[in-house]
C-alpha cells in the first residue's frame, strides 16, 4: 500500500472526490485542502535525520492556492511560490494543471521533472499514471 499526499483546492469536499476515493481502495491518502499543512507535509517526502519520508508520491490540483485569483497570477505564483517546495524532494510529483494556467506551466514542470495530467481528467489516467510512478513494492500491496 503506497502513501500518497493529495494537495486539493479549498472550496473541494473530500467526499466529493471522485479521485481521492479511488486511490483509496488500494492506497493509504492524505487529503488536505489546507496548503499550509499540504507544505508542512511536503517535506516529509525525503528522508532526513529529522523526519523521516513519509510519502511515496505527491498529487497537487493547481487550484489548490489561489483558486480565485487571475490565471496569469496563479500561474507566476505557482511557478516561484509552489514550486520551490516540491523541488530536491525524492518523491514522485504528479501536478493536475487546470486548463486555465496548463498552458503557462507545462513546460515549467517539465523541466523540473514533476509529471504533469491536464484537467479535466480521466480517472483511469491518473490512477494509471500514479501506479506507474510508484515503486513495485508498494503497488502490490
């Protein structure tokens, strides 16, 4: 059973996620849609003498901050704000760029390794992806 970290947008009900629920039935997930806790728990997705790594993959809505502000500002924010946490981690990143900033961010996220799903989203892609990205011992399980 893989431990994934899922960053979701404020206004999202965890019961409403189709998604989140998926990966439940064979994963252990921890749904915040609060970022100031979804950035506390970035950083146990490497090992440290502190803390030791916590996640074995990170899932990330970009509405998950600033959901309401102008996409050319999410966007810049996402790209110098957001992104500076998930570098020098050890856990695969999935990002799931909302078609409003997609455009501005994918080559961003690209070059910093982090996979990037477009919205609106197949759930059978997501699913498939993640399992792709995990490690073998902790897909079987």
């Amino acid at each position: 059973m893989a431990r994934i970290l899922y960053g979701a947008p404020e206004t999202e009900r965890e019961e409403e996620n189709n998604l989140v629920a998926r990966l439940r039935k064979k994963h252990k997930v921890e749904y915040l849609n609060d970022f100031l806790g979804f950035v506390f728990e970035i950083s146990r997705c490497k090992d440290s003498r502190l803390l030791p790594q916590k996640y074995d993959l990170v899932v990330y809505d970009t509405k998950s901050y600033g959901e309401n502000w102008l996409p050319e500002v999410r966007a810049e924010h996402f790209k110098h704000t957001i992104t500076p946490y998930f570098e020098k981690k050890e856990t695969p990143i999935i990002i799931l760029a909302d078609a409003e900033i997609k455009d501005e961010i994918e080559n961003w996220i690209e070059k910093r390794a982090f996979h990037c799903l477009a919205q609106p989203y197949s759930i059978d892609e997501v699913v498939k992806k993640v399992n792709s990205l995990l490690p073998k011992a902790r897909r079987k399980k």
